[in-house]
C-alpha cells in the first residue's frame, strides 16, 4: 500500500495559512457583495483569492519560525523576570 505524500510541519503549516486565507478572501468578497454590490465576478474573485493563499503561504512560511522563537524567548525572560521578583 503506498504511502500518503509527508510533508515538513512548516510546509503543511504554510500550506494550511494559504487555504485560511484563501477562504477568508472569499467570505469577505461574499459578504460585500451581499450588503452593497459585487466588487469583482466570481472567475476574478477566485483569481485574486489565489493570490492571496499564495501570499499568505508564504508569508507564514518565512516568518511563522521567527515569530516562534521570538514568542518563546519572550516566555523565557518573563518566566526569569518573575522568578527574580520572588
């Protein structure tokens, strides 16, 4: 039985961010075109959604890593800082 395709954590997570920002421009063209009047045609929309998943993919995978390290130092000083103030 062949094995599904692996992907690298960071790969998958870049990936996925592109799909949430994919649908998130979709819902927002969806929504405005409900309240007020279509902005784009659904072909256009879908275009430039893809733009964005692809933006957002990558922008997650260049800068999700950075904003972990930079999260977890941050927890390390404040846990020090706390523990000095004891």
């Amino acid at each position: 039985m062949p094995s599904p395709i692996s992907l690298r954590p960071r790969v998958k997570s870049a990936l996925l961010w592109g799909a949430v920002g994919f649908m998130a421009f979709l819902v927002l063209v969806q929504g405005y075109a409900l309240v007020v009047e279509p902005l784009v045609s659904i072909t256009q929309g879908a275009g430039i959604a893809l733009l964005v998943a692809a933006g957002t993919a990558a922008g997650a995978y260049v800068l999700e890593h950075r904003i972990a390290a930079w999260s977890a130092q941050r927890a390390v000083s404040e846990t020090n800082s706390h523990n000095d103030a004891d």
